[in-house]
C-alpha cells in the first residue's frame, strides 16, 4: 500500500517522527495507531496491522512518542500524561488534514494510552486495544532492580519485554495515578479488547478488568499462541483480520463519489505503477481493486482481469436462474456457480490458429439446491446458457477504442 513519511508537532511542539498508511484505493476511514513505549511505530504488528487495515479502505498513522525512534528527547524526561498527550496531539493533526480518525488503537501501555486519550478525540467511534494494562503501576515489577537508580540518578534504562527503554522519575510516578478502569467506563465508544493469555509482561487478568469496567458495546478476543509483542506472524495476522472486521461495523465505511464518472462508466486508474493493481469505481457506491498474483508480478490484492472476468459469468449465471425459477415459482432454495477459466490449444481450428493458436474455455459447474424435479433442474441449465455474459463470450464483442482528449 501507498504510505507517506512525515512528521508533526507534539504536544509541546517536539517534532514527532510518524509514517501514514493509506490504501489503494479511496481514503474510507482513517485509524490512529499508538504502539508500545518500548518499541517504534514500525514495529511488526503493527505493521501487519495497518497494512489489513490499509486494504479495507482505512488510512493509518504511526508514530513514534517523543524520546523513542529518534524523536529527538530522551524518553526519560517524559512523564504518562505526556505520552497520551501526544496521542492526542496526532488526532488533532489528522483533524488538521481533513483525516480525523474515527478508530483508536493501542498496544500495551500504548493501549492504555488509547483509553485515556479517546475522550479528547470527538470523531473516535471505535477503540481497540492489545496488551493493555489495567494497573501500569504493576509494571515497575519488570524493572524493580531498576528503581534505586531510577530513586538515585534519575533515570535509568529498563527492560520491559524484549526491549530497552530509559525511563525517569516522572514517568514512574506518573504510573500510580491512572485511572483506567474510570476511563474505560466513562469510554462511550465501542471496545474491542484483545489479549493473549500467555502474555508475560502484561497478564490476562488486566484485559478482563478493561473489559469488565467498560460499558456495552464490547468485544474481547484471546490471541491463543501470541507473546505480548505479538512477534508471531500469524498472531498479528489474525489480530490484524479481527480488528478490520469488527471496525468496519462501527466506522462509517460509505464509498466517496467518484468525480466525473458518469453512470454506466466503469473508470479503471492505475494504482501501484511500480506492480499491476488497479483501482476501479463505477457509480457513486461501487469500488474494488484488480491485481496479479505474486506469481506473476503484482501483489496480489485483488481479482485478475480473468477472475473477473469469470465473476462476471458466474454472478450472471446464477441471476439469470434465479430470475427464471422465481417466474416459474420452482423450489429452487440457492444457486451456487464455480467458474474456472483455462486457455486450450486448438490445433485444428484455423481461425483459433490465426488469432494465436489458442482459445479460451471458462468451465461452469452450477449446483441448485432445492426440491426441485429432474426435468426443472434439466431446464435450469439450459437457461444458464442464455445468461448475458455467457452469450456475449460466446458470440464475441467488438471493442472500440479511442484516445482521451
């Protein structure tokens, strides 16, 4: 997916480094994404995560707090209140661009960030959180040899995780006063709380008081196999899937207009000149995205010219029965068509053979359920055959083409 480097103000003005997703096609929605402290925005999951999101339609921003990923403070000089500050401060820059984000997301401490930033965030409809921490102060157990010298000069630097992080004074003593469970109960936004049980440095037991504390609509999903970075591929695959399922049913996913493209035009526009994928818009609703397989060069994002090809003949199909037995009132309960699509030789057939010596064969296998008889089964095939796509490739078309402008 496209994605642009950037950076702006924090909450005191330090410049703050971020990355925004954005998808292929129109802009839909636009999610913020605050990540662990100890870790960059460019983290795997995280990755994983705005990529699936990117793909459904929704532009996400990444950023890394101010003192981490060479944002050009110490981390130990900052306290909690000013790492959600900055969350907020990243809304209100995407409220800047005409990009308010209406879905929150936040691992770890950074999830619990998400909880106590999203009441400044008026367009945040939707808040997930991984790995969050209901007691933060319980996270000074990790660094606990850590504390005298933290007492004694200030900072020092700490474990948390798989990472190191120099933390200060302010910031462990701003751990002990966060309210999260008033935060997630005075939330009034949709939840979805995600956790691994196996997580060792921010037990189960923390998304069970999130979730207990806030208030319907909720959801929570366990990541079974997931270590609390969520480091294994397929965890944050399937972390990445639910979260874009279950976003799009809070966030307002409508298709923009396509400008100047008037009614019963499909306009077809390139979309990753580097690849093949391309963005497709017809009418004010409809949007989808072409691409090759890996295999073949592209990235694999959406139907081929030839699988679309054969969804045109397959959703044809099974309309054009459907309308028949509908007429004739036949029990047909569902229609379900698989269409395949193969290039054959034909070896003897002179005219293949002068437009190239191959030709194109699309097999259709219909499956009709119902209690229908053999003979009205019999005559639901033979009106597959008058289908308008069907016949349109078997009789040939003419195609005209002419240069704009």
């Amino acid at each position: 997916m496209p994605s642009e480097s950037l950076t702006f103000p924090g909450h005191d003005g330090t410049p703050l480094a971020a990355r925004l997703e954005l998808p292929a096609g129109p802009v839909l929605a636009t999610a913020l994404f605050a990540h662990c402290f100890a870790c960059g925005g460019d983290i795997a999951a995280a990755q994983r995560i705005a990529a699936r999101l990117a793909a459904a339609g929704i532009a996400v921003l990444r950023f890394d707090f101010t003192g981490i990923g060479g944002a050009g403070e110490d981390f130990a000089t900052r306290s909690f209140a000013d790492t959600v500050a900055d969350l907020t401060a990243a809304a209100r820059f995407l409220e800047g661009r005409g990009m308010a984000p209406g879905l929150l997301i936040g691992h770890s401490l950074g999830g619990t960030a998400a909880l106590l930033a999203a009441s400044g965030m008026p367009s945040v409809t939707a808040v997930a959180v991984i790995g969050a921490s209901f007691a933060p102060a319980a996270m000074a157990r990790h660094f606990a040899d850590a504390m005298p010298e933290i007492a004694a000069e200030g900072a020092a630097e700490v474990t948390l995780g798989s990472a190191r992080l120099r933390i200060g004074r302010d910031f462990v003593a701003g751990l002990g006063g966060i309210e999260v469970g008033t935060a997630a109960a005075a939330l009034h936004r949709a939840l979805l709380v995600l956790h691994a049980p196996r997580d060792m440095v921010v037990g189960i037991e923390n998304a069970t008081r999130i979730f207990l504390a806030a208030k319907h609509p909720k959801s929570f999903v366990t990541l079974d196999d997931a270590d609390h970075m969520i480091s294994d591929p397929k965890e944050a695959d399937y972390a990445a899937g639910v979260i874009a399922a279950w976003a799009a049913h809070y966030l307002d996913l409508a298709e923009p207009a396509p400008e100047g493209v008037p009614e019963g035009v499909v306009r077809v526009s390139e979309a990753d000149p580097a690849r093949f994928a391309q963005d497709i818009t017809a009418g004010p609703r409809h949007h989808l995205i072409a691409d090759e397989p890996v295999a073949q060069g592209g990235t694999d994002r959406g139907l081929s010219p030839y699988g679309l090809l054969s969804a045109a003949l397959g959703a044809c199909t099974s309309m054009t029965i459907r309308m028949y037995a509908r007429r004739k009132k036949w029990p047909l309960d569902h229609v379900r068509v698989e269409v395949s699509h193969r290039k054959l030789h034909a070896e003897d057939a002179a005219a293949v053979e002068a437009a190239g010596g191959r030709i194109d064969v699309f097999s259709r296998e219909i499956t009709l359920a119902g209690p229908l008889d053999a003979e009205q089964r019999a005559r639901l095939v033979e009106i597959a055959d008058r289908c308008p796509v069907h016949r349109t490739l078997s009789h040939g078309a003419t195609v005209e083409t002419r240069l704009a402008g």
